[in-house]
C-alpha cells in the first residue's frame, strides 16, 4: 500500500510539473502574442499620425494661401514700382550724361 500512495505521489509530481510546463509554454505564447499586437498597434499608430500630419500640413498650406497670395501681390507691386522708379531714374541720367557731354563739346 505505501507503495502505491509513493506511487500516486511520483505521477502526481509528474503531472504538476507537466501542468508547470504548459503553463510556462502558454505564458510564453502569451507573452508573444501580446508583443505582435503590440508593435501592430505602434505601426497602425505611426501611421495614423503620419496621415494627420500630413492632413494638418495640407491645412495649414491652403489656410495660409490667402495671406501668401497677399504678401506675393505686394512684392511683385512693390517690384513694378521699383521697375517704374528705376526707369525714371535712368532716363534722367542719360539726360544728365547728354548735357554734360553737350555742355563740355558743344553741340554734337
């Protein structure tokens, strides 16, 4: 009898180590699981910001557009009235140059 209670005491050992394993082994496969999902949830994450980033760029571009479209509007009048200004200028130096020359030789 003491032999058989050794017995049962031996396969019960057995099999609660067996048990001990495959709960490591789940745990592990847990454990792995969790991980994949993980780096999928950091992946989907990344890229639903790039998508909103690139969303509020494209925003911020055309909410930006009317005041560009304004700032180009005044430099290229301000290069039209420098354009103007310059004309006028050098059409006086070369009536300044003729007269000097024209004063200095005589006429020509």
């Amino acid at each position: 009898m003491a032999l058989e209670i050794m017995k049962g005491v031996l396969e019960a050992e057995k099999e609660a180590e067996n048990i001990r394993q495959a709960a490591l082994r789940d745990a592990e496969n847990i454990r792995a699981e969790a991980n994949e999902k993980c780096k999928k949830i950091m992946l989907s994450s990344e890229s639903d910001l790039d998508l909103e980033i690139n969303r509020l760029n494209e925003a911020a571009l055309e909410s930006a557009k009317p005041q560009v479209e304004a700032i180009m509007e005044n430099a290229n009048s301000q290069c039209e009235a420098l354009k103007e200004s310059s004309a006028a200028k050098l059409n006086a130096a070369i009536e300044a140059i003729i007269r000097k020359v024209v004063v200095e030789h005589g006429n020509c």
